[in-house]
C-alpha cells in the first residue's frame, strides 16, 4: 500500500469532519510507553498539516524529550485542572484508564482510548461510582477502544465480558538499524543469553522463571545472563539470582542508554529474551528472540515463543491467556538448543527473527495509518462521554461511605464545587458553591443561599475512595 497518499487523504477526510487538532493525552515522568505518543506526535507534525498538542507535566520526561520540537504545542497536566485549554474541536488519543483525567472540554471533541494493558485493570478503583461497564461499553459502540496487541484486548474480554470483537490494533514499532548482529556466536565455549526489560514488579516473574530454565539446562558451557534494565524491583532481582550464582554468571547492567544499546546486544547476546518492546529491539538487530510468559505469581513453566510464532502483534501474554493464545511454544531448553547445537542455529534464528520485525513492526507509516483511520471512524465524543460518566474532572470526585450494622448507608460525595449526601439511593441533601454564593437543597428545595465574601476555591481536588465504618 501506498501509505503516504493515503495519509493525506485520510487527513483530508478528518478535516472534512471538522477537525483540524489531535492532542497526544499522556502525562508521564518516566518513559515507558508514552514513547509510542512521542513518535506519533513527531510524524504528525512532520508529515501532516494537522495542529498537533502533546499533554504532559510541566517537568514531564516526553516533554523534555520534545522540547526541541517547536512545531509540537504543549499542555500542562495537573490534577486540578478543570478545563481542556483548546477550545476548537481537537481528536484526543489517550490510554483507556486515563478517562478519569478528561476536563470539561469542547463537547464535539472526539475521543480515541488506547487500551495497552495486559494484567487485569483495576476498573472498579478507577471508576468508583460504578460506571465501568457503561463506560466500556460506550467505547465499543462507538469505535473508539483501540489495543495495543492480541492480550490487550483480551485482558478486557477475559475480565470485563464486554465482548469486544474489533482487531484495531496500535502496534508496537521500532525504526529499522543499520547494524545488526554478527553471525557467528559471541563466545565458543560460553552462553550469553540477555534479559532485556524494567524490572518492575510484573516483568520480574518472566524473569525468574527464565532463571529456573536456564538454571536446569544441561552443558558443558559456561552460562551466562545479562540482565539490562532497572526498576523498583532490582534488588528482589539480584537477592533472587544469588540462589543460582552456581549454576549462572549473572552481569547485571542497570539501564543501558539508548545509543549503547545496539552495541551492547550486537557484542553480548546470542538469543535476546523478554516482553514488549525489547523483544523488538533484539529482533531489529538480528538477534534470534523470545517472548517470556508473564505473571504477577511464580510462573511454573517451561515454555516461551519466538517472536516469530506470535500472532496479532503480540509481545506478551499472562500464562492463564496461554491456552487461549493457541501459538506454537517452545521449551526454553530447545530454544537455546537451536542456537547453540545447531548450525547456523543463531542466523537462521536471527534472520527469522528479523523478518518478522520488518513485516509487522518497522513501519512508521502504516501505524499512522492505523491511527488515522482511528480518529477517522471513532464516534466518540466527550458529550457523549459525559452522558456516562457525568463527573468531569472524575479524579477530582471523592467518595465516603459510611456503614451502619455493616451495610453502606450513607454516601457522600464531593466534586468541585458540588457535595451530594445520599442515603441509600435517595439524595438528600447537596450543597452547590460557585464564587459569589452556596446554595444548599434539601430533598431538592433550595433551603437556603449563602453569599461568598471571600475568595472562592474548589471544594475536592484529589481523587479518594475512602470508606468508614
């Protein structure tokens, strides 16, 4: 396909539609995945007449990143901020658990939710006055869930029964190298093997079993495992990897910056193994590689798949998605066989490797593509989101519930500038302020006004779900 054309014209369509701004919608302090926002934000304003509006903190990492992007209009995020600054209608793409940030906005504003989670989404905690499945539904209706990869969308079918039946994918990519790894193995008479992630409390599991596998193998070889990344979990890391230090020479790298990355995997790995993008990373480079199970508990497995065995852009999956996922696994032990007890064994590996990454996840082009289409079709408008979830900014609404003999009978509710009490279902008292007066009702009589002499300030500012017995 001929994406650029069709770029332009899809451009055009969105125009046609009235809309002439997309703003990237992820405030982030570390990296992450909003690296995925940044390369679309830089496309746009490269390659498109679209206005183009990045939101983050004002000391946010992207934004940092950004800053020498002057064609990129930035938003400062925080969590008292009541109003969306760009009044004109703007297309907004932002990751699905993020619906609690949207201010009030211009009603015609469409909305894209990119759901890029695997482990189960704490909906019922996010949305705490029970709008979850309302709120996912209005998405499907009006095309506007997107995923990141098959287990994304799966982790919402599996734990929300929706049903979400689309395949709008937003894949992962990488730009392609122009180095890429050496053919022959990096040391005779040793296995250099490489974990390429953070390590955060729900990679470290792909990890230990990793270990557990590597451990049990059977060589004459020295093995080694060269562990990149850092992350709140790295010393529960190292403690766990001293339990294997006879069997496995572990070097431990710490974050390897991006521009001595290639050089570290070309001169260090021979099989490249973990979850999500640093997949890619190895693939890119021709470096044979493989996709870890991943769990919040101890992982009891010895299975994984090549990134060539993989289906729907997928670069994950928890083990009870396993069965369902239906690829084609491989022993841990027969993956490092194929490269090191068979010849040619890394470059056919790597090569196959490799083509798989150039196939699905090289393309910045058809990812806009994708995008595109995206803000095209979505009918999602924040009126309409409104409609489900009246409470805007939501992160601003807190809740207390107070139980009698066990049982939640009173619930107060605070907002901006609004306080309901319920008891039960009933409403049976609000208090509403803005910066002249307060009124206060009961059973929804006004009782009473009161005039403000002093400056007005909203009434909640954090978003809490405290509960009182």
């Amino acid at each position: 396909m001929n994406y650029q054309a069709n770029l332009s014209k899809l451009v055009e369509e969105i125009k046609a539609q009235g809309y002439k701004s997309v703003c990237m919608w992820q405030p982030a302090y570390n990296l992450g995945g909003g690296s995925a926002y940044l390369r679309f934000a830089k496309y746009l304003v490269e390659h498109t007449d679209l206005t183009v509006y990045y939101m983050d903190y004002k000391d946010g990492y992207l934004s940092y990143l950004l800053n020498a992007q002057p064609c990129i209009h930035f938003l400062h995020y925080d969590e008292n901020l009541l109003d969306f600054p760009v009044k004109e209608k703007c297309i907004i793409i932002v990751n699905s658990t993020r619906v609690v940030q949207m201010p009030r906005m211009n009603p015609e504003n469409k909305l894209v939710f990119w759901h890029w989670e695997t482990i189960p989404s704490a909906w019922d905690i996010v949305l705490i006055n029970h709008e979850v499945k309302k709120y996912l539904e209005l998405t499907k209706n009006n095309h506007a869930m997107i995923y990141h990869d098959w287990s994304a969308r799966d982790s919402l079918n599996r734990y929300q029964h929706i049903g979400f039946e689309n395949k709008d994918y937003l894949m992962l990519t990488l730009p392609p190298k122009t180095v890429e790894c050496r053919k022959e193995l990096v040391e005779a008479d040793a296995i250099n093997i490489c974990f390429l992630s953070r390590l955060a409390n729900d990679k470290k599991r792909s990890l230990f079993y990793l270990i557990d596998n590597y451990a049990k193998y059977k060589t004459n070889k020295k093995k080694k495992l060269h562990i990149i990344g850092d992350g709140v979990a790295a010393n529960e890391v190292k403690n766990f990897c001293k339990k294997f230090e006879k069997e496995i020479e572990f070097i431990f790298n710490g974050t390897v910056p991006k521009e001595r990355l290639d050089d570290y995997l070309i001169n260090h790995a021979d099989i490249l193994f973990g979850v999500g993008t640093s997949v890619l990373e190895g693939a890119s480079l021709k470096i044979p590689s493989v996709v870890l199970l991943m769990d919040s508990r101890p992982i009891h497995d010895e299975d994984a798949f090549w990134v060539y065995d993989t289906k729907e852009y997928c670069m994950g999956i928890l083990t009870e998605e396993k069965a369902d996922f239906g690829v084609k696994y491989t022993k841990i032990s027969e993956i490092i066989d194929s490269v090191y007890n068979k010849s040619n064994g890394k470059k056919d590996e790597g090569q196959k490797s490799y083509e798989y990454f150039i196939e699905n996840h090289s393309s910045m082009e058809q990812v806009i593509y994708s995008l595109l289409t995206f803000f095209k079709e979505s009918t999602l408008t924040f009126k309409k989101l409104q409609k489900c979830i009246k409470y805007t900014p939501y992160c601003q609404l807190s809740i207390v519930k107070i139980k009698l003999l066990g049982i939640n009978a009173i619930k107060i509710m605070q907002h901006v500038n609004t306080v309901r009490i319920y008891m039960g279902p009933l409403q049976i008292y609000k208090k509403v302020a803005d910066r002249n007066k307060t009124k206060h009702y009961v059973f929804g009589i006004n009782i009473m006004t009161t005039r403000r002499i002093t400056g007005w300030k909203p009434l909640a500012t954090s978003f809490k779900d405290t509960k009182r017995g």
